[in-house]
C-alpha cells in the first residue's frame, strides 16, 4: 500500500472529536447541551443518540481545529488530495455557500463573470452580493423535457468571443456540470478555452461529488483544469446534509485564487461550523476512497434499474437519448432520469403518488420526467422502486381508461433571458415596487425568480421582464408540484420592478 493510500486510511477530524467526546469534558461553553446527554443534552439523545450530543464540539479547540497541523487541517489535506485538488475548504452551509463564495473569490480576478444560464441561484445570489457584472451564455436545452444540460468547449469559446468583441472581455466564467439529469459536460476541454482567454473556470459539480472515486465514473473536475469546484458532497457522496466543499484546483490560477477564497470563505462561513456535519465530511472522503467496491455496487443497480425501466415500455430512460446533445460527453450513472409521458399523467403526478401512496421519493420531476437519484455508497431496494413505479403506472392506466388522462405537451419551454439593463446589485438595491404581471412585461425586475424544479433562475435583478417569461413562470407556479423561488406571491401574480431604473442605475 502507498503512502498516500495509508495516509487516506486516517480519520483525523472524526478521531479528534471522538477523543474529545471520550475524554467526558466538562463543557462550560457553547454549545449550552454541555455536550452531556445526561445534563442539558437529554432532549437531543432520545432523539438522535448520545454520540450526536457528545460530538457536537464548537471550534477553536486545541487537539481539534487549532493551530497549522491540527486534525482538521491534516483532514482538509486529505480531502483535497482525494478530489484532486491543491485546497480544500468544508462547507456547513451546502454547496450554495461554495457559490457564493466562488463568486465574491473571482471578483478578486476582474468585475466581468459569463456565467451558464442554468446557473443555480446560489451563483447567481453570490454575483449579485459580490457586484460581479454578468453575462449569460446559454446551455443545450431538451425541449421535449423543458430541461437544461451544458455547454461545449465551442459555446464557450463562441460566447467569449462576442464578449471580447463587445470590450467586455470576462475574468471568470461559470459552469454547471453534471445537471441534475446526470449530463456531464467536458471540463477539460472548456478550462483550456477558460485558460487560453485568461479567465478562471468554476465548476459546479454540485450534483456529482462522487466523480474521480471509481474507474467507470468521469473524473474529478479539479484533476480536468477546474480552477473552483462546488461540491455538494452531501447529494450523492455520502455526507449529512449541508456539508460540501470548494475545492481549489492546482492550476495557473491557484496562488491568484487562494488567498481570494480564503478571505471570501470568512465571510461566508459561520464562526460556529458544525462538528457533525465537519465530521461527516471527513468520513464521506474515507469511505468514498475506500469505496470501490461499494460505489461499484451501485453503478451496477443502477444500470439494473434502467434495464428494468426498459423492459416496461410505459416508461424510457432519458439518458439513452443523450447523444443527441454535443456537450454530453459523459452520463452520470447515478442519475436515473425517467420518461413517463407515456402514462397520461405529469411527472409532478408520479412523484406524488409515489411518496403520498407508496414512501417512496424521487429526487424531482418535470412535467414529462421523473428523476431518481441513487448515492454512490447506497443500496436502494430496486424491487421495491419498480414494484411502486408498475402501480403507479397502473393507476395511470386506469385514470386513462376513464378518460382521465392529461396532456403535458403544452408545458411553456424554458424562456430565453430579457436584456440585462442595470446591474443586479443596482437594481436589487434600488427603489423598488409591486406591480401586476401585465405592467411588469418591459419593466426591470429586482428579484431573482428561479422556478422549482429545477430551480434555474428566469429572471435576475437587473433584467428586464418578457412576456416570454412571465407565461413560463406563471405556468410553473399552476403546476402541481412547481413553485417559483423568490416570487412575491404564489401565483406569480405581481412583480417586484425597479421604480425608476434609469436613476438607480446613475445612482448605482
Ligand atoms: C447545480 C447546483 N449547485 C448548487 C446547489 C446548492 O446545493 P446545496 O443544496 O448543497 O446548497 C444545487 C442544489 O440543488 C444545485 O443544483
């Protein structure tokens, strides 16, 4: 075994906390449990267990996170040495922390971001919070099921360019890969056409942790060029939720970019992290390295769950079409995204009666999909999926026998963004007022509106408001199961707009 295999075989973050734990500390301190089941930590054990209540250390403990070679600082080694990367930072506020923090680090780089139009309002918030001047390239998009996948290294190139014609020449970019539906775009390929413009290259692999653990997964981003890389290790990669990671890449970049994430990590991060989800940080790095016979395992059943989807011609699995797309360079197995048109009802309706009748929950659905989602050290009981999914269809069946089928072909496909007429700090901060949907077409919005799922932002502060858009959201918010994040009422009946955008945009 290698030095670096042994070195991985450590738990050094877990193993100080458990020492702590073990040690019976008198805790006159935060957290005020006392990290004492039987005094003040009563409540929290008959509920989670004792080891939670025990475990729950505060920061800025010598033996623990004090100091240059502290267990935490050996784990964090650790944990960037197993993705890849030169620098890793543990995040207890998800992967949505790790974009607003990329966002305030590259605006060290330049004011100017082109950002991927299917950016998660995380990024988005983090540009507006941060004062970066966006761009917007859009990705591929599947009509048929209204969903966003990547771009190819020619986008890219293509939309730095007319940036660059336009004098507006862009110091970072920002793309998401894999999409929620598992298409994963070559990363590779768009950091060398990040690099050979001079900007920084953030990946958002938020929905794939996992990659660069097992020989039939794609590569880690940061061993592919990536300069950042969101990591929501929670999503697949084992760890409880709310943990991720930014990971630094060792690129050209990186000494520009250490110190500007480092800084912008402070401000982003709470001052009392949690152990628990610290620690569960390390542990999901020990197990996903030592994995490989388990991350096999799933691959394997969810390569069994597609061939069974397959064999029910009520249902198609929507990956197996991905070569249509020419930024799909990969699919991740992990992602099993499914069809379900053919039943005569929403994918929002599937996903419903399989957690209301059945318990059984799906990651997301659209009107003509549903997405499962398997974790990498998981073992979902495929039986069961399938045996939900077949009653499911066939109450579907029924409900068409009876006439009770509906039509989703007329789902609003994804709106194209309207002209960016002020900056969105400027127009977030700006006098603002609540008007009727019908005022607000040709108005500048002072929100961010991004409809679940899949939660990619439609409108952003600054941008103006299309009728193209309002009919999209206005769609998303009737659905059954959709709903738009950031919306100044359910409905999306009213706008918040910009009172007077040419003099906030002087005073901005
Ligand atoms: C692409 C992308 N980035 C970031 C996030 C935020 O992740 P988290 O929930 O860990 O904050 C999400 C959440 O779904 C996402 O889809």
């Amino acid at each position: 075994m290698s030095n670096a295999e042994n070195r991985q075989d450590r738990l050094p973050y877990v193993d100080a906390v458990r020492r702590l734990a073990a040690s019976k500390p008198l805790q006159a301190m935060v957290p005020g449990h006392g990290g004492d089941p039987d005094r003040g930590g009563r409540h929290l054990a008959d509920i989670y267990g004792e080891a939670v209540v025990r475990m729950d250390a505060p920061l800025m403990l010598e033996g623990i996170d004090l100091g240059d070679d502290s267990p935490m600082v050996e784990a964090l080694e650790l944990a960037a040495e197993a993705w890849g990367a030169r620098r890793a930072w543990w995040l207890t506020n998800g992967a949505s922390q790790g974009n607003r923090t990329a966002a305030f680090a590259v605006r060290g780089l330049g004011e100017r971001v082109l950002m991927q139009r299917s950016s998660h309002s995380s990024f988005s918030d983090g540009v507006l919070l941060a004062g970066l001047i966006p761009a917007f390239v859009s990705p591929n998009v599947d009509h048929v099921h209204g969903i966003a996948h990547g771009l190819t290294p020619q986008m890219l190139e293509d939309a730095l360019r007319t940036e660059i014609e336009a004098g507006r020449a862009v110091q970072s970019i920002y793309v998401v890969s894999p999409s929620y539906f598992g298409s994963t775009a070559d990363v590779a390929g768009l950091a060398a056409v990040a690099h050979a413009h001079d900007a920084a290259l953030i990946v958002d692999n938020a929905w794939a942790a996992h990659y660069g653990f097992h020989p039939e997964l794609p590569e880690s981003p940061a061993r592919l060029g990536a300069d950042l890389v969101i990591s929501s290790t929670h999503k697949l990669a084992g760890s409880l939720t709310q943990s991720a990671m930014l990971l630094l890449g060792d690129t050209e970049f990186a000494e520009r970019l250490e110190p500007l994430v480092a800084r912008a990590y402070t401000m982003t991060s709470s001052t009392s992290a949690s152990s628990i989800l610290m620690g569960s940080l390390d542990a999901a790095r020990h197990a996903l390295v030592h994995g490989t016979e388990t991350i096999g395992a799933s691959i394997r059943r969810a390569e069994e769950f597609r061939e069974r989807l397959r064999a029910d011609e009520r249902f198609s699995v929507i990956s197996d079409e991905f070569d249509e797309f020419p930024d799909i360079i990969a699919t991740d197995p992990l992602h099993v995204p499914i069809d379900v048109s053919r039943l005569g009802q929403s994918g929002h309706w599937v996903r419903d009666r399989a957690s209301a009748e059945h318990g059984v929950y799906f990651e997301m659905s659209t009107a003509t999909s549903i997405v499962a989602i398997l974790g990498a050290l998981a073992s979902p009981d495929l039986d069961r999926l399938m045996a939900v999914l077949t009653a499911v269809a066939d109450e579907a069946d029924e409900l068409r026998a009876a006439g009770k089928a509906s039509d989703q072909s007329g789902f609003p496909q994804l709106p194209d963004a309207g002209t960016l007429r002020m900056l969105p700090r400027s127009a977030f901060f700006a006098e603002s007022v609540l008007v009727t949907a019908h005022q607000a077409i040709g108005q500048v919005s002072a929100d961010t509106l991004a409809a679940y799922p899949p939660g990619i932002p439609n409108l952003v502060p600054g941008e103006e408001i299309t009728e193209e858009t309002v009919s999209f959201l206005q769609a998303v918010a009737a659905s059954p199961t959709g709903y738009v994040r950031g919306a100044a009422d359910p409905m999306v009946a009213t706008f918040r707009v910009v009172r007077d955008p040419i003099s906030a945009a002087q005073a901005g």
